[in-house]
C-alpha cells in the first residue's frame, strides 16, 4: 500500500471508514467486521475513521476489541460535536436535526466527549480529533482552542474538522494547527473542489474524502432503491430517491466501462479518482466486508490515464441533493 501524511504520520493512502460497521447501511455483523479490522493492518491500511455518533457509541466500542493488540499500529481517527445524548449538552433548546443528533461544540462538551470517546475505545489517546459539524452558536476560536488543550494534555495528537467553509478553516488554523479537513467527495460530490482542496493544500492540511463511493453507489451494486434495506439510511437521501437513482446511474455506466478497460471493479476505479486528485488527498471507504476492504486496498494499485481522469471528471454532476435538506444547513458551515 502507498502512504501519504496526514500531520506529521504516514497512513496508507487508502484508509477505513468504519460507521457502516454499526450504523446506516444495513445490519451490523460485528464478528466479520472484526476480520476486517485484523486484514486491514496486514494490507497496510491503518488509518481508520470512527465517530462517538456511529452507533451512539456503539462503533467506538467495536474498534476497542480491534485495537486491543495492536493501537500503536493505527492511526485512529474519531469526532466529536452531534450529540443524541441530550444530557450531556447545554444547548437543550436547539431543534435536533432530521437524523435526531444536534450540534455542540462548547469548550464544555469537548472537554466531556473527548474522555466518553477514551473510554469507549480503551484507548490514552487518538491520533485525530475531528469536530463532526461546525456550530454555529460558538466561535470556532473557542471551540479549536478547546480542542487545542486536548493535544497539550495528551489525550489527542492532531486535530481535524468535517465539513468546514473556507473560512472557518482558516479561523481554527490561525488557533491551532489543523491536520486533516474531512467532508464528502467522490465523483458524484465536488462541492469542494474548488476552494476547500486547494486551500488545504495550500495550508499543508490533509483532505479526508468521506463517502468516495457515493455511499456504495458508485460501485454498481445499488441500481435501485429496492436494493437497500428498509432502515438503510440512504433511502432518506434525495439521490436515492427512484428517479435521481435513475438519472445518476450514467455515472456509473462510465465508471464501469473504465473499470473494465482495467480489468478492475468500479469501486476501484472511483477511489483511484479520488486518488488523482491531490498528494493530500487520504479516502477513507467504508465497508464491513473482507471482500470489498481487498478490493478498496487494490485500487492503489490502478494507474488512471490522463484522457480517463479527464473523462471521469467531465461527468454531469449528480441528480439530487447529497443529504436531506435539514442536514444540508449542517455543511461548509
Ligand atoms: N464526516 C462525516 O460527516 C462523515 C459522513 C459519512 C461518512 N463518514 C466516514 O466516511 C466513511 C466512508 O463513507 P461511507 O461509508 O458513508 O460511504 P462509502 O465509503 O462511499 O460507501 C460505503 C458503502 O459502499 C459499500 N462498498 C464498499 N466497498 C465496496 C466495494 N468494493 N464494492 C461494492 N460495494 C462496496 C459498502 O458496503 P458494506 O456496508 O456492505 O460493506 C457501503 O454500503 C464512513 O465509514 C465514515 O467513517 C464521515
């Protein structure tokens, strides 16, 4: 596997988004996801991303069998800042969000969230401490500088935010060095391809591309809504919905016909797009299947060319909003 940095450590440059593992895509099976946790080390993918919200807590608690063994392999990256658990927050009277989370993030509830994200993953420290979503009601100054603390203290090496404008990324930056930007990009979502990316490149920041593979779509296993379970969370997803499905399965017709010019899996060449698009660019592709985390390993291996970069690039832009319209006020705030 070829590494790239993420702050001062080398990662494989294909990482493990490990939320489908408990949460949003179908049925946990913890005993497979477990396998996948152990093969992923040996295929040099040890940069793996987790969250206090997946699973509300529960994906956390799974990652601790995990890392038992072997922490000082993983680069262990998790976030604070939507919080279900309406005790532990002091923004009581905020509507919560569709997905029934609301956002804080107070000095307060950092200093609490990081401990509760410790000792669900029996861990000392993390690698990475991303804020989930930006809030709105607190200076970023305030909550950087919060999490700025964490590092002096020890309980976290580097810091990070998700789905962060252009601004708020260069506020936190002048606080406290900012590791690692994550937010969703892949093929079919490039919101931020022209001012986050090169920004981050500008500042020596790493991109953490979420969902490269639109969320599995991108692999041609999903040609309908009928494919995904009842409680699956992309069928509140507007790009899910039957005729964005429809219209945005032209993506993938080229995204397959790439794939097989390559002898490769669409998934594959996705992520070897994703990979093209920058030297600080880290995807980290979720799955809890052995199967697909070999595959998504081997994508480092495919070399696009530059006319199939320039093709893949050219495609229309998705149908559909990426999120439903409430949790879209939570991004590039
Ligand atoms: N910061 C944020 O706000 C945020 C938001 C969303 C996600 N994330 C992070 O990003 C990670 C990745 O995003 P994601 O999981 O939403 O989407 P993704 O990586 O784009 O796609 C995951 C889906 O694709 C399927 N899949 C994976 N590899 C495949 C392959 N080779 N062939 C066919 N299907 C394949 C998975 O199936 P199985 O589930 O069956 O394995 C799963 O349904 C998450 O795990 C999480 O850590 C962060």
């Amino acid at each position: 596997m070829k590494q790239r940095k993420i702050a001062n450590s080398l990662v494989g440059e294909i990482g493990l988004g490990c939320m489908g593992m408990s949460w949003a895509y179908g049925s946990p099976d913890d005993e497979e996801s477990l396998k996948v946790l152990s093969r992923a080390l040996e295929l040099g993918v040890n940069h793996w991303d987790t969250a206090d919200l997946y699973g509300a807590g529960e994906n956390e608690k799974l990652l601790s069998h995990a890392l038992k063994s072997v922490r000082d392999q993983v680069f262990l990256a998790t976030k604070f800042g939507n919080v279900y658990d309406r005790s532990l927050t002091s923004h009581q009277d905020l509507v919560a969000s569709q997905a029934g989370w609301i956002v804080d993030g107070t000095p307060e509830y950092v200093r609490k969230s990081i401990d509760l994200s410790l000792s669900r993953l029996q861990v000392d420290y993390v690698d990475l401490y991303y804020q989930h979503r930006v809030d709105d009601r607190v200076p970023i100054e305030e909550t950087v500088g919060a999490m700025a603390e964490l590092v002096k203290s020890g309980k976290v090496k580097a810091l990070g935010l998700s789905e962060a404008s252009v601004e708020t990324i260069r506020r936190a930056h002048a606080v406290h060095p900012i590791a690692a930007v994550q937010s969703e990009f892949s093929l079919w979502t490039r919101d931020y391809h022209d001012d986050v990316i090169p920004l981050c490149k500008e500042l020596g920041i790493a991109f953490v591309p979420y969902s490269p593979l639109g969320r599995g779509f991108l692999t041609g296993q999903i040609k309908s809504v009928n494919d995904l379970a009842d409680n699956d969370w992309r069928r509140m997803s507007p790009r899910f919905e039957e005729e964005n499905l429809r219209k945005n399965l032209q993506i993938v017709d080229i995204v397959t016909e790439i794939a097989a010019d390559h002898e490769a899996k669409p998934a594959q060449i996705a992520l070897a797009w994703v990979l093209s698009q920058g030297e600080h660019l880290t995807p980290i592709p979720g799955t809890k299947r052995l199967k697909y985390l070999e595959e998504n390993a081997a994508s480092s291996e495919v070399t696009l060319t530059e006319k199939e970069i320039a093709l893949l690039s050219s495609v229309v832009p998705a149908a559909g909003m990426r999120y439903p319209e409430g949790s879209m006020s939570f991004v590039n705030r």
